[in-house]
C-alpha cells in the first residue's frame, strides 16, 4: 500500500482540519475550552487515527482506526452544525464543510471496505 498521506481521503481531511482551525479562530474567546477545543480535536484525530492505523500490523487493526476516524468525523459534522446554530458560522461556511465532511466519511467507509476485503 502507498502511503497514507498519499491518499485522497487523507488529504482532504488534512486539508478541513486546516480549514476548522482557521474557522475557529474566530469563535469567542470564552468558545476557547468548549467548542473550539472540542472541534479541533475532533478534526485533528481523523487524520490521526488514519496515520496511526496504517502504522498498525495488519488491515484489520488499520480497518478499527479507519471506523474511529470516521466516527470523529461525524462528530466534527455534529460541532459544525452546533457552531451555526450558535451563530459562530454562517450557513454558507456550515454547508459547505458538512458536504465535505460528508464526503470524507464515505470515503472513509470505502476504505474500510476495501480493508474488509483484504
């Protein structure tokens, strides 16, 4: 298997990790230990736990770390819809990373499959 990073499912959950830590910034200063911290490390462990678990021994430790990312990545989808809700985001800014955090849990759940088949 080529590496992790190389990845198109990795890439573009590096590259939304990149954009929620620029996005939170803005949030208010007293956000600081509640949303932001818990969206940031929400995002932050989907590539985490893609990288971990393509370090593991076999496909079937990679597939139980492949199903924690994407688990984070539905949690992050929960932190964008509640960020909006609260009005730290406009709607636009919520549409468009929910749609791309869609997309990386499908992505997710194909690599998984294909993991499943090995």
């Amino acid at each position: 298997m080529k590496s992790v990073e190389d990845l198109d499912v990795f890439k573009l959950a590096h590259e939304l990790t990149l954009r929620i830590y620029k996005v939170t910034a803005d949030f208010p200063r007293e956000e600081s230990f509640g949303i932001v911290s818990q969206m940031r490390r929400a995002v932050s462990s989907v590539g985490a736990n893609l990288v971990e678990g393509s370090m593991r021994l076999n496909s079937r430790e990679f597939r139980q770390f492949v199903g924690i990312a994407r688990g984070s990545a539905a949690e992050v989808g929960y932190q964008l819809l509640l960020a909006r809700d609260l009005g730290y985001i406009s709607n636009q800014v919520y549409e468009e990373t929910r749609s791309d955090y869609d997309r990386v849990g499908q992505m997710l759940t194909c690599l998984g499959q294909s993991l499943d088949r090995e």
